[in-house]
C-alpha cells in the first residue's frame, strides 16, 4: 500500500501511463494529484489496484504548490522515461 508521498504509475483508464503523486490512501482507494488536469485540490480517487509504485517518496514540501508538483514530476518523468 502506497504511503503519502509515493510517485505512483497509472495503470489503467483514462489517465493510464501517468505519473502521479499519492496524497491519502484507504484500504481499497488512493487519492491521486498531478498538479495539472488534476490538482492538489480536487485528487482523483483511484483504486490501489491500477496503481504501480515506482519507488520514489516526494517530500512534503515537493507536494506544496500545484507548479512545484509539476515540476518535480516532470524531471522524474525524464528520468524514467
């Protein structure tokens, strides 16, 4: 289960293959921001289970600002990619 912070891929529906970055998780749901067609103030609630962890923990200050989640999710995006 994703912890708050996670760099996460979608895997499946419309958003699939996007880089994303967990705000909260429950038992079955993690809610999910981009910074940019989904903000930190409206997360797509998404099941864990079109979910796949890369490995990466962001810093709470990375997840501050909707532009400072852009940013940082982009450079990581180059880096995976």
């Amino acid at each position: 289960m994703p912890k708050s912070g996670t760099v996460v891929i979608a895997t499946a529906g419309r958003d699939k293959d996007g880089l994303f970055a967990v705000l909260t998780t429950d038992d079955k749901w993690a809610f999910i921001a981009d910074g940019k067609r989904r903000p930190l103030e409206r997360p797509k609630r998404k099941s864990l289970r079109h979910l796949r962890e890369t490995g990466v923990c962001l810093d709470p200050s990375a997840m501050a600002t909707n532009r400072e989640l852009r940013r940082v999710l982009q450079k990581l995006r180059n880096t995976i990619t």
